[in-house]
C-alpha cells in the first residue's frame, strides 16, 4: 500500500469486525452522491436501503443534509428509519415509482429498477443512478445521451477511493454520523457458506469474514 494511498488507522472505539465495512458500500454511495451533487434540502430517493450501499447512502445522505425517502421490505421498516430515512416507503406493499413525490436524485442502490420507470419521479434537473448496468447496458449510454438534452439525467460514476475518503469515514465513525450495517460474521473456514448466503441477495448490510489471529 503507498504511504498516499486510502489508508487509515482504525477508530480505537471499533474492533476489526466493525471497521472491516466501513468503507465498502459506504463509498460507492459517496462516490455517487457527490456525482449527483446533492446538497442540504435537497429530496433523494433510496431504493434498496437495506444493501451495503444502500443503508450507506440513507445514513450519508442525512449527514449531507437531504430529505431521505427510503425503500425497504416489511421487515426491514424499522432499521432503515434508524438509520434516519424520514419516510420509508414499503415495496412489498406499495409501488415506489407510482407516488405523487418528486426528487433531485433517486438512487437505485440494487440496480433493480430504470430510468424509464424512474423519470416521472424525477424534478425537472433530476438524477437517476443505479448500482447496476440495467438492461443491454443502457446506463452507460444513457449516461452519455441524457446529459445533453438539459433535463432529467442518467448518471453512472465509476467509483474510486483515496486517502482523504477513508479518513473521512473514519471521522464520521469516530463521531457517530455513520455506522455499517453488519448482517452477520463468518469465520474465514465458513467462507463458501458467506458466499452462498450473499449470492441469495437477502443479505443486510455487510458480511462480515473474521479471521481469527494465528
């Protein structure tokens, strides 16, 4: 690792396992939010707020000073409003793209939805950013088209990280803006089993592989 590269000391208040996330989800949601460029007051949409980048972005967005509507299962209701989501919208019994609100970014953090089926709850300069490809790839070139046309936007900003990112949350954890969710922990021989579970797309937060000290 260069001695400029992102790395930073753990907070002395985390133990490995706490620290070992924070900076996964966490900056790919920052990396957007900056891309998107959004701002205090500002009204943002998560969908997928229960996903590594997704509770990231709910817990980022409030820090940054956004009105946050987070979309979540049943279940799940109650952890996304502690993480400060100030409405949270039920996608199993409500369809997200069919309410009367407008946003300046809705942030697909699962990659489960579009732009098409996304742009009517956009503002006139609203963004729309997803985790994933989308069909045929069309986030990459709508991400090259929409800009031109001077209204709703597709972004999708290759995500990076640098030193000052990680000490950035490492200050965030050491003041208690941002905490990772932690779903559950694997020793380093349950490995395939974390793999497994993941790949089943239930997971909450992060996954976490302790590796026990030799």
């Amino acid at each position: 690792m260069a001695e400029k590269g992102p790395i930073a000391t753990i907070p002395e208040h985390l133990s490995y396992e706490e620290a070992a996330p924070l900076i996964e989800g966490s900056h790919y949601a920052w990396c957007d939010l900056q891309a998107a460029k959004l701002s205090a007051g500002q009204d943002i949409l998560v969908n997928g707020a229960t996903g590594a980048i997704g509770s990231a972005a709910v817990q980022l967005s409030k820090y940054i000073g956004a009105h946050v509507v987070a979309v979540c299962d049943t279940q799940n209701r109650e952890l996304v409003q502690s993480l400060g989501a100030d409405v949270v919208m039920d996608y199993i019994r409500e369809d997200f793209t069919k309410t009367d609100r407008r946003f300046d970014v809705a942030f697909d953090a699962v990659g489960k939805s579009s732009f098409g089926r996304c742009k009517a709850l956009l503002k006139k300069k609203g963004v729309y950013m997803s985790t994933e490809l989308g069909y045929l790839s069309q986030n990459i070139f709508l991400a090259l088209l929409t800009p031109f046309f001077g209204g709703r936007k597709v972004l999708f900003p290759i995500p990076t990280i640098d030193k000052k990112d990680v000490e950035f949350f490492k200050e965030l954890a050491v003041n208690n803006s941002f905490k990772p969710v932690i779903d559950r922990v694997y020793s380093l021989d349950q490995i395939v089993e974390a793999y497994t579970y993941v790949e089943t797309g239930q997971k909450i937060g992060n996954v976490i592989i302790r590796i026990a000290p030799y």
